[in-house]
C-alpha cells in the first residue's frame, strides 16, 4: 500500500501541524552550521547571557525540588489522560464509521460539543459544577470514592480525558474510513471473525494511518495541562505562579516556564520521532 | 439541597439585573470582539510570516522559524501571561522613553494584541501550506506578465491560495474563540471570566457554567454554518476528487 492521503484525514492535520511541532520540524544537526545561522546563534547567546547576567534568578534552588515536582505531575497528567483519552477515542471513532444511528448521532454529539466549547469551561463546570453537586448526595459522601473526589485532580484528569477523546475520536473517525476497503474484504475472505479483523487489520492500520496527527494532538494536549493549575492542580504551572505571588518577580519565572515548556515539547517529539523511524513502511 | 428544583432556578439567567443573563451576553460580546480583533491581526502578521518563510531571506526565514515554533512549543496560557505582562510593560516603557506618561492599556487592546500573536503563528503555518499548494505556473505566467512581486501577491497567490487556507483557517478561527477563554486567567471579563463570577455570586455553578457552554456552542455552529457557506463558494470551479 502507498497509502493515498484521503481528503478526509487531511483537514485535522493542517492545523494540528499549525498549531503543534512534528517530528519533520527538528531541525537536523547539520542545518545549525550555516555562516548566517551561527551569527544568529551567537547573537542568541549573547542576549540568553544577558538574560542569566542581569535578571534575578537567586530564587531557583529554594523552588527546585517543587519545580521537579511540578514537572513529574505534568508529565503524569499529559500521559494518563492522553492514554485514557485514546482509550476512549477508538470506540468514539470507530461508532462513527460502522455503529448503528443512535450511537453514531450520540457520538457525533459528544463530539461537537467537546469541541465547540473551550477546555477552562469544561474543566471549571466538572470541578466547580460536579464539585458543588456531589457533597449534596449523602450516598457519594459515603462511598470509597469521596477522598478523590475532595481533590482536585480527579477532575483534571477527567476534563482533560474527556477533550483529548474528543478531538481524537474525530481523527480516529477519519483514520478508520480511510482504510482501504479491499483491505477489511481481504481479511473477511481469510475468515477472520469481525473482532479478529479490527483487532489485527482495521485499528493497526488506523492507527499507523493517523499517527502524524496522534503524535500533533499529544503535543497539543501538553500544551492544554497548565489549565489544570487554574483548579489547584500544583503542576510547574502552579509552582511558577507561587513563585510569583512569593517573591514579586514577573518576567523571569515565566520565561524559566517557557523554557522548561519548550524543553518538554522537544523531548517529546523527539521521541515520536523515534517511534515513528521504527514504524517500518513499505517505500512508494 | 439534593432536591433538583433548587438546582435548576431559571430566574437567575434573566437578562435584567437580578438575573445574570445580560452580564453573560456582555461578556459573549467582549469574547466575540476580542476573537474577530485577534484573527484579524493574527491573520495579517500570518500572511507577513507565510510571505516572509517562503520568500524571505535567509535571516528572515529563521527569524520566523523561530517565531512559529516558541508559539507552537509553548501553551497558549503561558505565552498569553509573558506577552499581557510584557506588552504592557514595553508599551509603558516606549512612551516614557518618548516622554509620555503612562497610560493604562485596555484590557481589550491587550486580549486582542495577545491573541493575534499566538494566532499569526498559527496562520502563517496554515498559510504558508496554501500558498505552496498554488501551481508554480501560474505565477511563473504572473511574472512573465510582467506583473511586480507585489502585484503578483495581492493579484494571483493570495487569491488562488484562499481554496487552499480556507479549511485551516476557519480551523483557527473556531480555535480564537475558545482561546478568548484563556483571558479569564489574566482577569479580562470575557464569557468564562463572568460566568465564574456570577456562578460563585449566585453557587449555582452547573447552572451556569452549562448556560455559558450553550453560548459557545452556539457561537461555533453559528461560524461552521458560515464557514461552509464560505467553502462552497471558494471552492466552486473545483474538480471534486474523489
């Protein structure tokens, strides 16, 4: 297969790629060794000198244990949700291409709201709405689950679930009717049962078909956790931000944020694009 | 409490002032002007990008390649705070420099500052890919016209890449307006800034909260309904592939 492009999966992915970096924009090594691009770099260490020289950053190894903490419950935020959120995308996708009408139009539905709604109003009705709700019912009050619902991130793991699902079950949805009909026939003409067919034929090559956009949405969704600060969620967000209100600096810890951000995204992508080198595929 | 009536006290959306309606329909009008006002600006300093990737110079190319990827790298709410702080402080800073007193920058004129530089990243990739979808004949045939290189821009590539953009930049569009959201963080009174205040004013969070998602909903099918309007008609003349 050489695997055609359909219309169909191409319109999510222009703007993921707008909007998250992919593996084909690492720069490669060589590049850098160009005689304008190393007046840049020297330019750039110049004035990332005068950065470190003259702006305050004695505040650092008081924070750095909670900076550290903050990343790890970054990182956990972006991969359990990320993980739950395909979970719940493959089915999402998958109604949506065979399922009978009534699951089909609910999925539809699920999805345009999700999508048509910002992520701060989701995540601020689950935890202010649902959270002002539950204390009411004496039976939640009692269950083993009250202790995680008093906290706050059960519900940014959910809100942030919910909207990857989403968005993802929409790209699923294209990647799934894009696999070539002959293939599905070809399997149904070995026997396979249909579960053996989606288990072996039909979500491998969905996924391998949408991978590039996966790869963009998981950039995107790290880029949704600082959110997750807003309902007192203490991830690095959450730290720089007490570092803030702690020592009346503006400037400088959020551009540690950026950089710890930016530090985050490149680590990431570069190991998508390590993933994807081993994903063998047959040359057109 | 647990009785559902209580929950659900319609009064509380009334557009007079005992009712929050009106502040909601205020704050959805402040989103709507902040998000048209962003796209704009995002769209402009988009086609300045794209044009300055492709046919810049060397430095310019990298400049902008710098540009789109700290955007595309750093969440939205980071940069959103960086560029209100700092835009605001250089403003300051640049009419003192020049003798001025200072001024207090809107909050409004700020939002749309903030959310146009995040989305002229955005647009310039989007842009850049149509204006590379756009058959090199034609305008290779522009300039053997004899057209100039700006004549050649407004006259053929701009209009022919539109088709091309169309898809993702109504993309970006619908994503301006849930970004607007992210200024509630900075304390700019758009649509989920008030609904904040009127839910803990009132404790009926799911009330309104729910009541603000219905009018961001609407505002999104609303621009999907214009926005296919809009397709069909750039994409007429198109042969359908299949």
């Amino acid at each position: 297969m050489t695997g055609v492009p359909l219309p169909d999966t191409t319109p999510p992915d222009v703007t993921t790629h707008a909007m998250a970096i992919l593996p084909e924009d690492l720069p490669t090594a060589d590049s850098f060794f160009r005689p304008h691009r190393i007046v840049l770099i020297l330019i750039a260490a110049v004035l990332v000198f005068c950065i470190a020289w003259f702006m305050r950053w004695d505040w650092i190894p008081q924070y750095l244990p909670k900076l550290g903490h903050g990343i790890i419950v970054t990182l956990a935020m972006l991969f359990s949700t990320a993980i739950l959120g395909f979970v719940l995308a493959v089915p999402l996708g998958l109604v949506q291409v065979t399922g009978p009408w009534p699951l089909k139009a609910l999925a539809k539905t699920f999805c345009t709201i999700i999508r048509g709604t910002p992520l701060l109003l989701q995540l601020w009705l689950l935890y202010y709405g649902l959270g002002s709700l539950f204390p009411q019912f004496p039976a939640i009050r009692q269950s083993f689950l009250w202790p995680y619902l008093r906290e706050s991130w059960p519900y940014g793991v959910a809100a942030l679930t919910i909207s990857f699902a989403a968005y993802e079950g929409e790209v699923m949805r294209g990647a799934f009717a894009g696999v070539p009909a002959g293939e599905l026939e070809a399997a149904r003409a070995y026997g396979m049962s249909r579960w053996t067919m989606f288990r072996r034929i039909w979500l491998p090559r969905a996924i391998h078909r949408a991978l590039p956009t996966l790869n963009g949405e998981t950039v995107l969704q790290l880029k949704a956790t600082p959110l997750v600060a807003t309902i007192t969620v203490i991830d690095v967000y959450a730290v720089i931000s007490k570092v803030r209100q702690d020592t009346y600096i503006t400037y400088e810890p959020l551009l540690l944020l950026a950089l710890i951000y930016m530090c985050l995204t490149g680590i990431l992508v570069m190991a998508f694009r390590y993933l994807e080198n081993r994903i063998p595929t047959r040359g057109a | 409490m647990a009785d559902p009536a209580s929950l659900i006290n319609w009064s509380l959306l009334a557009l007079e002032p005992p009712g929050w309606g009106g502040v909601l329909l205020k704050g959805l009008m402040n989103s709507i002007v902040i998000a048209i006002g962003g796209y704009t600006f995002g769209l402009v300093l988009g086609i300045g990008g794209a044009v300055g990737k492709l046919y810049g110079g060397p430095i310019t190319r990298d400049l902008m390649e710098c540009y789109t990827t700290i955007v595309r790298a750093v969440p939205e709410l980071v940069l959103i705070l960086l560029l209100y702080y700092a835009g605001t402080d250089l403003l300051n800073h640049l009419l003192g420099l020049f003798g001025f007193s200072e001024v207090d920058i809107s909050g409004l004129a700020a939002g749309i500052f903030v959310i146009g530089i995040v989305q002229g990243a955005y647009s310039t990739e989007v842009l850049r890919g149509a204006i590379k979808a756009v058959p090199a004949g034609q305008i290779e045939a522009a300039r053997a016209y004899g057209m100039s290189p700006t004549k050649v821009m407004t006259r053929i590539t701009l209009p022919a890449m539109l088709p091309y953009a169309i898809p993702g930049l109504s993309n970006l569009w619908l994503i301006a307006t849930k970004d607007t959201a992210l200024l509630a963080v900075v304390g700019f009174s758009e649509l989920t800034l008030v609904t904040r205040q009127a839910a803990g004013a009132t404790k009926a969070y799911l009330l309104f909260f729910c009541a603000a998602g219905a009018l961001y909903l609407a505002l999104t099918l609303v621009s999907d309904f214009v926005i296919k309007i809009i397709e069909r008609r750039a994409r007429r003349g198109f042969v359908e592939q299949s």
